[in-house]
C-alpha cells in the first residue's frame, strides 16, 4: 500500500463528461479520511495545471489528475518527475491512461484502488520537447483533434462528437505522405496515418500499437496508407479488434528515436488526444522516467509482434 502526506489534486471541471467538478469535493474528502494533507486545484485555463504542478515544491507528493487524458498531459509536463508520484482518475472523453492501468470509473472507488495500489516506473515520450504518457497520432487523428477542438463550444464532449469528423476525413481525398525513420533508419515513406504509442490502447475498443508496453524502454511505431473508404473501414475494424499491428498493409516497428515529417505539407499531429503542432516531430522515449500510482492488480501489457 503506498502512502503520502501530501496530495495535490487537479481537476479539470469541464473534461468530458463534467465529472471532476461534480465529484471533486467527495474525491479530496475520500484523500483526507486516509491522512493525507490535501492541496486542490480547479483549472480555470490552459495549463493552469501545468503551472502549478511545477510549483509543488514537496518531495514524495503525489500529484493526481482528476479530468481527462490532457488533464493528465499538463501535470506530466509540468511536475518534477523525480521529486513527484502522479496519478489519474479518469473523467474524461477518452480517459486512455486510467484504461491503461485499470484505474475504476468511479471516482470514490478509484481513490480507494489508488490508496491500496503500488508506485511503478513507467516510459514516458517526449515529442519536440514536450511529453506524452499514452500516444502520438499524426495525419487522420491529429485531423480530427484539431476539428474537434475548433467546434468545442464548451459543452460535454463523449467519443461521439469524433465520429462524423472521423468519418468525413475518412471519406475526403487525402493526398498526405508522411516520412518516418526510427533510429535513424528510413521505415516509411508514404503514409496516411501515423502513430507512436508508449501504450497499447488509443480509445474507445480501438487500438493503434496493439502491441505497446509502457514499461519496456521503447516506443511502437504503426504507420498505414489507405487507397480508398474501403480500405479504411477494413483498417478501422482490425484496431477495434485489437489487431491493425498484424494486419496487411500495415506497417509496424519499435524504436527509442523517431522522426516524423512531411515536406511541403500541412500535417497536424496530436499528443494524448490534444491538438499538439504540425510536423515535422522528433519523438524519443524517456525510459523509467516517470513514477506512477496504479491499482495493485496491474501489469504492464505485453502484446505479441515478431518483426
């Protein structure tokens, strides 16, 4: 059982489906009643959480996200990895970290999952200069994130809202090619959709690097072209079945530093499901990097792929 004095907890009130703002008191309540000094914060901007995880200057704390995956990415770049434990309660629209380590639904459940769990080491990305827990997705996704995040008015966002952006991309012409090299070596010239993931899940039942683990010092590599919608709904169906990495056509490879470029072209990239940039980016893999408070049932993932 891992214990801390002191906890901070960020949450992001308009994450997904508003949860963190509903529970938040019940969540620092819960921290409280098992000891714990507890430090709040309610972001009220962007990288709000950022900030002042960087300040938290207490030595062993542990630093908890209590929104979505980007509530998660803005403690990740904020706060001193070696100084801090972090952690998320899931209350976002994808919630991909918390499916990763097993971390409940329920925001009561999950503190109590968390104060009975284990302090792991865990890779982390970084991806020109900033870093990432769960993906980078350039071309189709970094698309659709950007599209997403212009239409927001501010109401709750679920899975659904993606669905007839994804669609409509999917459908629509697409002239991009994407360049990548891993460790230096050319592996891809041509494709539509590229993605880095330092985990195996993306999503919803979709799963890009099927075969990612995040505990094994590298980061998987899946690059895709397809010709027509067909193709794509074929594409579609195997990361839903958790295997695009086996399948035709697909690309698949691992690698501590990868390049990723598209000369002459506009192509948007995304990190941890945020709008991120535009290529070209330069991804490396932060081994160990991180110490994250997880449920004490979980393991790392270790999918099958033969190169």
């Amino acid at each position: 059982m891992a214990v801390f004095d002191r906890v901070l907890v960020v949450a992001n009130p308009t994450s997904g489906s508003r949860r963190a703002g509903h529970a938040f008191d019940e969540v620092v309540d819960a921290f409280r009643g098992a000891g714990c000094k507890v430090d709040r914060l309610l972001t009220e901007r962007p990288n709000h959480g950022r900030d002042v995880a960087g300040e938290y200057g207490h030595d062993g704390a542990l630093i908890v996200a209590f929104g979505g995956d980007g509530t998660f990415n803005e403690i990740l770049n904020g706060a001193d990895l070696e100084r801090s434990v972090l952690t998320v309660i899931p209350a976002g629209t994808g919630n991909v970290l918390a499916k990763e380590i097993g971390v409940a639904r329920s925001p009561l459940r999950a503190v109590r999952q968390l104060l009975a769990g284990r302090v792991v080491r865990l890779d982390v990305g970084v991806c020109n200069g900033r870093r990432f827990i769960s993906m980078f997705g350039a071309g189709l996704d970094g698309r659709v994130v950007e599209i997403v995040d212009t239409h927001r008015t501010g109401g709750q966002l679920s899975q659904l809202h993606y669905v007839p952006h994804i669609v409509r991309c999917t459908l629509a012409p697409c002239s991009w090619e994407i360049r990548v090299e891993v460790d230096e070596r050319p592996f891809c010239r041509t494709a539509t959709q590229v993605s880095v993931g330092n985990a195996h899940s993306y999503g919803g039942p979709i799963e890009m690097t099927s075969a990612a683990s995040p505990n094994d010092g590298l980061l998987d590599v899946m690059a895709v072209r397809w010709q027509n919608p067909l193709d794509a709904a074929g594409l579609a169906a195997s990361a839903m079945l958790r295997s695009l990495h086996l399948s035709r056509g697909v690309e698949y490879r691992r690698g501590e530093r990868i390049a990723v470029s598209a000369p002459g072209q506009r192509v948007l990239y995304q990190l941890d499901g945020d709008a991120a940039g535009e290529l070209p980016a330069e991804i490396a893999v932060m081994p160990a990097a991180v110490r994250m408070l997880v449920p004490a049932p979980f393991r790392p993932a270790s999918g099958s792929w033969e190169p």
